[in-house]
C-alpha cells in the first residue's frame, strides 16, 4: 500500500486562523492544564509566569 504523501504546499494552503484570547476567558482551561500531560503543563506554568511578569511593576 503506497503512503499518502502530502505536500509541503498542500499543508500550506490554508491561512491559520488565531483566537483572540482577549475576547474569551481562558483562565479556567489553562489551569486545569496544571494536571493534564506535560505540553499542558508547560503550558500553564507558562501563564503563571507570564501572569507574574505582567503584575511585577518593576
């Protein structure tokens, strides 16, 4: 059975579309990321150092 290749260009052919996180309250699912696998993890360490660096006015 041959493997079905896909193309760099194929992949590239539709524009990525963003969330505005402005727009939604994504407090509660990136906490419950601190007890999900590791990316999520990192993830929700991530904002709390962010969320950190944004409160620290020095």
């Amino acid at each position: 059975m041959a493997a079905n290749k896909t193309s760099k260009k194929e992949f590239l052919k539709d524009t990525i579309q963003h969330i505005d996180i402005t727009k939604h309250n994504v407090v509660p699912v990136v906490e419950a990321m601190k007890r999900m696998a590791f990316t999520a993890r990192d993830l929700a360490r991530a904002a709390d150092i962010y969320d950190k660096m944004l409160a620290d006015k020095e």
